[in-house]
C-alpha cells in the first residue's frame, strides 16, 4: 500500500487526484457533513421545527422574512443552549434564537453571532440575546405569532443599533465554488483535448487514407505494366520469336516476375522495386521486338533469291 501510494503521489495524475479528495472533503466537512438535523435545515433556511413540534414553517418564514434572525423550535424539555451550539457554523452572522415550550411560557436561549469577541461586542450581544424573546410568552398556543412579537423585537434592536442592519445572505462555502470552476475548467479542458485530438486523428487519419491511396495506385500501375509486359510477349511469340535464348530468358524472367506479383499486396513496398523489373523486361521485349522487325526483311529477301 505504501508503494502504490508513492507510485500514485509522483505522478501529475495522481497528485491533482489527491487534490480533488482533499477539496471534495473540504466541501463535504464545510457543506455539512457533520452537521445535525437542526444545522442542515437552517443553512438555507430561517426557522427549524424540531419533530413533534407543530409549527406552519412556511408562514413562519415568510413572517421572519430575510432578516438575519434563526428560530430554532425545539421540542420540550430540551437542552436550547446545546441546540445554538450545535447550530454555530451553519448561522454565522445571524441572531440565533431557540425556544421550546415549558408549561404556559416560552422556554428561550439567544445567541448572537453577529459580532466579535471583544468587551463591546460581548455587552451588545448579551443585550441582544436578553430583548429578543421578551413578549413571546404571550402567545404559547399560536407560534406563528410568537414569530411575529420576534421579529418586532429584532426591527426595534436594528433601530438602536445593537443589531446590524441588512439582509442574511445564503451563499456555497468556497470549496464548493472551487469544485464548480474545476468542474468547468474540466469540461473546457476535456472539450479542447477532445477538438485539438480529434482535429490530430483527422489529419493521422487522412494522412494513412492517402498512402493507402497511393500504394493503390501503384499496384494498379504494376498490374497495367504486368499486363503491357504480357502482351509484348504474346505478340514476341505470335511473330515466331527473334530465336535464340534472349527470348527463353525473358520468357523466364517473367514467369518468375508473376509469382512476386502475385504474392504482393498494396501494402508491400517491395512494389516499386517490382514496377522496375517490370519496366526492365518490358524494354527487354522491346529490343527482342526490334529484333525481329530488323530480321523479318532479311529473311524474305533471302528466300526471293533462291526462289528465282
């Protein structure tokens, strides 16, 4: 295992391989992966309902609005300030508020995460945290309206200034926009290689299509040539011959030219070697035919003398 991890760690595949798990875990840790119920739900959304606790969440969230508030509804008996604990990556610059029923009253816990850590910020944050859920008791039966004494109590703290006015904004952690650039910049990249290779494959391609093409050609040139030379020859021995060995040799010579061309394909590049033999005999055949051109008077004339 280790030596395959070496292997894998130097090469540039397996390094970028490496780096997309890493940033693949970094989006999941950061996107939530660990995060409980609770969490998930209010990283795109303003209220959570716990199970067991009934609550209209779409008018709760159209009363909480774009506000930076988060209203946790949690069912009786729960532990509020582990519930804000537990929702603390997931609200980063929001005013956290969780509640849950306790008799005839509103069980509440603020936590503020809107400002620092320093003496002023934490003065403001208690202050916050102590006005937000004032009021609420009056309304154990009917949530929706609880929600809205909030929401009045949050407008009043941006009025004085203890609360940051603005809207919350919902946006993918940066791991998550690495991956789509990468994602995009992969399809990019994968669509050039795609183009610039297909365009490299077409030329390949055309480039073996017009020596196919051209050694085609030339095994078509040797056929023709093959049967010019024949034909020389046929005509060679229709006319008797110029006599004497020269004929049987070239006779011979192409029997043996017609097994290796025969026995060759377009593909053989022993076929141009094999036009030259052919190109060879052929003038052979055509001084044989001169031959017995120059003859045939000679002989005529000698059988006129004897004749008278």
């Amino acid at each position: 295992m280790r030596r395959l991890l070496g292997r894998l760690v130097g090469t540039a595949f397996g390094r970028a391989v490496l780096a997309c798990l890493v940033l693949a875990g970094w989006a999941l840790w950061t996107g939530g992966l660990f995060d409980g119920p609770a969490a998930r739900q209010v990283r795109a959304s303003s209220v959570y309902a716990a199970p067991g606790v009934e609550l209209d969440r779409a008018a709760a969230e159209r009363v909480i609005g774009n506000r930076r508030l988060v209203v946790l509804m949690m069912r009786p008996g729960t532990d509020l300030s582990e519930a804000c604990d537990d929702t603390e990556r997931a609200t980063q610059g929001t005013l956290v508020l969780a509640m849950s029923r306790d008799g005839d009253d509103w069980d509440t816990y603020g936590c503020s995460r809107l400002g620092g850590d320093s003496p002023r910020d934490v003065g403001r944050s208690v202050v916050v945290e102590t006005v937000i859920g004032q009021g609420a008791d009056a309304f154990v039966d009917r949530p929706v309206e609880a929600l809205k004494v909030i929401v009045l109590n949050y407008d009043r703290l941006v009025r004085t200034g203890l609360v940051p006015d603005g809207a919350r904004t919902i946006s993918p952690s940066l791991p998550r926009y690495l991956l789509a650039g990468g994602a995009l910049g992969g399809v990019v990249a994968g669509a050039a290689v795609l183009w610039f290779g297909g365009r490299r494959a077409g030329r390949l391609a055309d480039a073996r299509r017009a020596g196919r093409d051209a050694r085609a050609d030339e095994r078509a040139a040797l056929g023709a040539a093959t049967a010019v030379l024949a034909q020389q020859i046929i005509d060679l021995d229709r006319a008797g011959g110029p006599g004497g060995s020269a004929y049987r040799r070239l006779a011979g010579d192409y029997v043996g030219l017609l097994d290796e061309v025969s026995g060759s394909d377009a593909g053989d590049p022993g076929v141009g070697r094999l036009r030259e033999r052919v190109d060879e005999l052929s003038r052979r055949a055509a001084e044989l035919a001169d031959d017995a051109a120059v003859a045939a008077p000679e002989s005529a004339r000698t059988r006129g003398r004897g004749r008278r």
